[in-house]
C-alpha cells in the first residue's frame, strides 16, 4: 500500500513462534486447531503444547543443527512438534 511506512505501530515481521506467541496473545481463547470432530486447540493451547515439546527437546538434549527425523501418524502431532523444534531452536542459550 503506497503512503503507509513500516513502524512499529503498523508492521512487526513475525518469525513462527512470534507469531504463536502473538497469537496466542491476541486470541488467546479463540480455536487455532480443529482435527476431526472432537479435537480442538485454543491458541493458547497450541503454544502451550509446542512449549511443552521444546522442554522435551531441552531435557534430551537436542540442540540447534541436531538431526531430529519423525514417523508420525498425524498431522496434528507434526504441527506441534515442528513449531515445537522452531521455539526451542529460538529460545536455545548455546
């Protein structure tokens, strides 16, 4: 849109866990996950599990650029390890 200048008041780039935890934020109780007919995830659900799934990465010890190969069944479980790996790898300290 032309006349309009990125700010902060306007325009903040989300990376993916940025944007959960904005989401998560903003949206909170609203639902971010539906998967078949009785699964449904807030947002703050969402980035609670794929907070959860980063713990787990932490205590096995799996760092940024280790290898981490999945044989999954769902999609579902695939969304919050991958976001899961993506908010370890953004909140590692190494």
């Amino acid at each position: 849109m032309e006349g309009i200048y990125h700010c902060p008041a306007n325009y903040v780039p989300l990376s993916p866990i940025s944007f959960l935890e904005r989401a998560a934020a903003v949206y909170g109780d609203k639902v971010s996950i539906v998967y078949g007919r009785s699964v449904r995830f807030s947002w703050k659900d969402t980035l609670g599990r794929c907070v959860k799934v980063a713990s787990a990465l932490v205590q096995l010890k799996i760092c940024p650029g280790d290898i981490v190969s999945l044989a999954l069944r769902t999609l579902l479980v695939m969304f919050l390890i991958h976001r899961g790996l993506d908010h370890e790898i953004a909140n590692s300290h190494y």
